[in-house]
C-alpha cells in the first residue's frame, strides 16, 4: 500500500572512487572490491595516507573548459553525476519553477580554497562557496524554483536528501534534483583529521583498511565522491511511465547537543533520528528490512550507532550494511551516497555486504551483512550522523510497495 505522500526516487548518478557508474558501484559493493591506495595528498609526497581517490575522473563533456576553469574539483564531481542521475530519470518534465536543486556539503570548494591562499584571482569567491554545486546543477537545467545548500557535516547528503523530499510533499516543488558533494583531498584536511586520530594514517593494506564495526578497526579513509539522485512526485513519475528504483517517505533530523566532534556514547541522538524518522514514515522497527549504517569505522562514532541500532531494533535484530567499507567517507557526500545504494539494494532486492569485516566488535550487538544477502521487498532506513550532533535518517521503501 503506497503512502499519499511518498517520493519516487527515478535518476539516480555518481561519481567516486568505487564507482565512475551506478553499475560499477554496484559490482564492486557486491564484489567488496575495494580501491583504496596510499595517496599524496601535498606537492612534496610527504602527505601520504590511504585514501579513495576517483582516478583518471574528468569532467569533459559536462563542463566546458572556460566552466572547469570556474569550478572546484568537487563542484565538478557534482555537475557529472547530477547529469547522470538526470539522464537516468530520462530527464526532468516539470516547469522550471517546479524544478529545485538541493545539495550537500562538508567544505564546499576546499581544495580551491587551500590552493588560493595568497593568490587569490578574480574567480576564487566563486569557485570556493559551498553553494556553487547548487548553482552549477540549477543553471544546468534551467531550476528556477528553489536552490539550497546545506551543510551539517557528515550529514550533508542525508539532510539534502530529506529536505529535498520535503520540498515536494510540501507542494512547493514537482522535480528535485538532490545529492551531495565533496572533494577534501588537500594536507591540511588530511593532516587535520590524521592527528584527530579519526583516520587510518599508516597499513599494509589501504584496500583493506576501512573496516566498519570490527573489533580491529582504526577509523575511516577519506574519500572523495558525488552522488545524486532525481526525485519527482510518485503520481507524476507514474503518470509518465518512470522507472522507479524506489520511494522515499520518511525523515529524521536531531542534534546531540553533546560535544563538537564525538557522538553522544550511547547514541541517544542517533536513537531519536531513527525513531523520528520511521515514525514520519508510518513504519514499525520490525517491518523494517535493513539499515544502511553511517559505519565509519571509527572506535567511538561505530559504537554509538551500534547502541543506537540496538535500542530501536533489539540485539542483532535487522540486516546492517556499512557502505564506507568499500566508498570510505565522502563527508558531505556520504549521506547521498548511501542513500544511492540503499535505493539500489531496494531496487535489485539484494544487500550488498560489509566488506573487510574479520571479527564483530562484541560491543556491537548487530546482524551485520557479510556475504551478499537476498532481501525482501520493504522499508529501508539510511543514517548519517556529523560533527556537531548533526543526525539524519531517511526512510526507503520499494518501488512496489
């Protein structure tokens, strides 16, 4: 039985370092193919951690050279795979002022920030600002109708996500164009997070270092990514005859309020985002078929969300998957991210697994997915959780439903 208000979700694109294509992602989340490499993030080659980097990615036949010259390398990610989920969608066949734009981001245009300090020319304000990803994609397609940035951390791509969904069951748009971005490869970011002890800085295996909810994990390896996803009205999707990957029809939104960088310990934010948001969607914990966690595979973040997980759902009760294991951390994009994958797992009616999991943290009371799983038609529920306490959720369901 379909909801009144529920959002089809029929584009949806990506650019990462997993995945040039939705279908590349795919395979190598089902395959736990991991491209993780020791990167050099500095001039000098001193700065070398492991990381996910997208190779070879250029933005041709997307952006003209006089528009790469404008943009940031995450704002280029963002045009690529906001295009691609368009394509997707078949593209958009709403008004333009029905149309609306909302993206995500961590840090904007940062590696364009590190690099114009000093030298700033006439272009730097522009290519710097967190909003240009929104401006790139709205002038793209002609949006005239609402374009919003948003920026809570981790949570970015998850808030833009949900927000975008509001926009259209509020009635004040008919198309979203929505996902989130990020590019953080500079040595200040990097070095940043290094000392902060939140990210690997030194394995034998970078392929096999992001390691989500197991007992040896040592913290998450950033990644640069863009993923995003076109959202219609379900009547006007099904109208025209759209393939729908799935609906949206719940979300949650809190703050800890508990500490800038660390997540309340018993995950008490994280608990009332997932209990929000089931319940804007009408669902009952049990009827849930999976989470897709925010798994950082860090000590603290992993734990939190494990309890958090718990208390809403019991001990090892629903099918956990951690999409980082194979992406590593988009920051901003993450959350859009893995709401991709959770509308592709709805869609192929399979779990993708965790990969690099060798043993369960015995902390972490959870059913988490291994092995490719099948899964049943239903509601899917996708975390993000920031700095800052910045929680968010989203709730999924099958196209069929």
């Amino acid at each position: 039985m379909t909801r009144e208000d529920a959002v089809a979700v029929t584009g949806l694109g990506v650019r990462c370092g997993a995945g040039a294509t939705t279908r590349e992602l795919w395979e190598n989340l089902l395959h736990s193919r991991s491209t993780a490499t020791l990167h050099t993030f500095d001039d000098e080659g001193t700065v070398v951690h492991p990381a996910y980097p997208m190779p070879g990615f250029t933005p041709e036949g997307y952006l003209t050279p006089k528009e790469v010259k404008r943009t940031d390398r995450s704002v280029q990610l963002a045009v690529c795979a906001a295009m691609d989920a368009v394509t997707d969608a078949g593209g958009l066949h709403t008004a333009a002022g029905r149309r609306a734009v909302v993206t995500g981001t961590t840090y904007g245009g940062v590696i364009s920030q590190e690099h114009g300090i000093g030298q700033p020319d006439v272009l730097y304000p522009a290519r710097v600002m967190p909003n240009a990803g929104a401006y790139w994609i709205s002038s793209k397609f002609g949006v005239t109708g609402p374009s919003l940035t948003l920026s809570t951390a981790c949570a970015s791509g998850t808030h833009a996500v949900g927000e975008a969904m509001e926009l259209i069951r509020s009635g004040r748009a008919d198309t979203v164009v929505t996902g989130g971005h990020e590019s953080p490869f500079t040595a200040t970011t990097a070095l940043a997070f290094a000392r902060s002890g939140a990210m690997v800085t030194e394995c034998d295996e970078p392929a096999r270092a992001s390691r989500p909810f197991d007992a040896e994990r040592r913290g998450f390896l950033l990644a640069e990514a863009a993923a995003f996803m076109v959202l219609e009205r379900l009547d006007l999707a099904r109208a025209r005859g759209a393939r729908i990957y799935a609906t949206l029809i719940g979300y949650g939104c809190t703050s800890d309020a508990h500490h800038l960088t660390a997540p309340h310990p018993d995950g008490a934010g994280a608990t009332a985002c997932m209990e929000q948001a089931l319940t804007d969607a009408g669902v009952a914990p049990d009827a849930v078929t999976h989470v897709n966690a925010h798994g950082t595979g860090t000590t603290l973040n992993d734990l939190a969300e494990a309890r958090a997980i718990t208390a809403v759902f019991g001990p090892a009760a629903v099918p956990v998957t951690a999409s980082k294991s194979v992406t590593g951390h988009s920051l901003g994009a993450a959350g859009a991210l893995e709401a991709v994958i959770t509308a592709m797992s709805l869609h192929e009616g399979l779990l993708p697994p965790t990969a690099h999991l060798t043993r369960l943290d015995p902390q972490c009371e959870l059913d988490v997915v291994v092995r490719p799983r099948k899964l049943s038609a239903g509601p899917a529920l996708s975390n993000s959780f920031g700095f800052g306490g910045h929680n968010a959720c989203v709730v999924l369901d099958s196209a069929q439903r």
